[in-house]
C-alpha cells in the first residue's frame, strides 16, 4: 500500500512560518481592513508596504512641495478601483486593477497610471483574506 502524499511527505516538515499576523505586527503589510469595508470589502485586506508606499503614503511635506492631498484620500482611490476590479467577470485569485495617483517624492503632479495587483489566498488560519501588492510582489 502507497503512503498518502503529502507536502510533509514530500519536502519533510515546515522549518520555519512566516505567518500574515507576523506580517501585519512587523510592518511588512499595512491593514486596511476598516476603510475596505466601507469600500464594500467583506474579508480582511492588507497591502504590502511596497504598494503603501506607492499608491498611498502621502505627507504634508508631500502636500507642500507637489499638490495637496491627503492619505485617506489615496486609500479610498486604491480600494476603490481594487473593488471594482473585484466585482468584474474574471475568474481567479489575482487580478490586476489600474488607477491614477501622483508619484511621491518629486515635485510632480500630474497623476500617473499604476498598476497594482489583488491576491485573495488564505490567511493564517485558512479564512480568505485580499493583499493588494505591486505587480512584482507574490
């Protein structure tokens, strides 16, 4: 009689977990769960600090040297499209959502097109929870 397969089986046992609640107290993921239901989310969502960064950070030192704008603002623009992106007819754990911010950091604004990407997955106990990331992130 053949064993079960199983990942254990096959790679041996877990070394070392990196779990979501890990992520979210070590500052690698942003909770925005609180703004995403009001957005119309109904699970957890974070998003990595990469696309924090890009999408919503936003300072008042941002404000006086480019335009005025605040981060609650971005925020709603990001889960937002990513919620739209949510209800269109594709099919799949990742989809890829584009919306118009200004890029930090310069002393543009004009808003540019950024790509992000909505992952739905697993969380730490098996619940379905969205992290909103950049194009390169997994």
């Amino acid at each position: 009689m053949q064993a079960e397969q199983t990942l254990e089986n096959i790679f041996g046992p877990v070394i070392h977990a990196y779990t979501r609640t890990q992520a979210l107290e070590d500052g690698v993921l942003v909770d925005v769960t609180g703004v995403a239901q009001e957005a119309g989310f109904h699970i957890p969502v974070a998003m990595t600090i990469a696309a924090w960064s890009d999408a919503v950070e936003w300072t008042e030192a941002d404000s006086k040297r480019q335009t005025k704008q605040d981060q609650s603002g971005r925020l709603w623009d990001v889960l937002w499209m990513a919620y739209l992106a949510a209800r269109s007819s594709d099919k799949g754990s990742r989809k890829a959502f584009q919306l118009l911010r200004i890029p930090r950091g310069g002393r543009g604004v004009r808003p540019r097109l950024t790509t992000l990407h909505m992952q739905i997955g697993p969380g730490d106990e098996g619940e379905p929870v969205i992290t909103i990331m950049q194009s390169h992130e997994d």
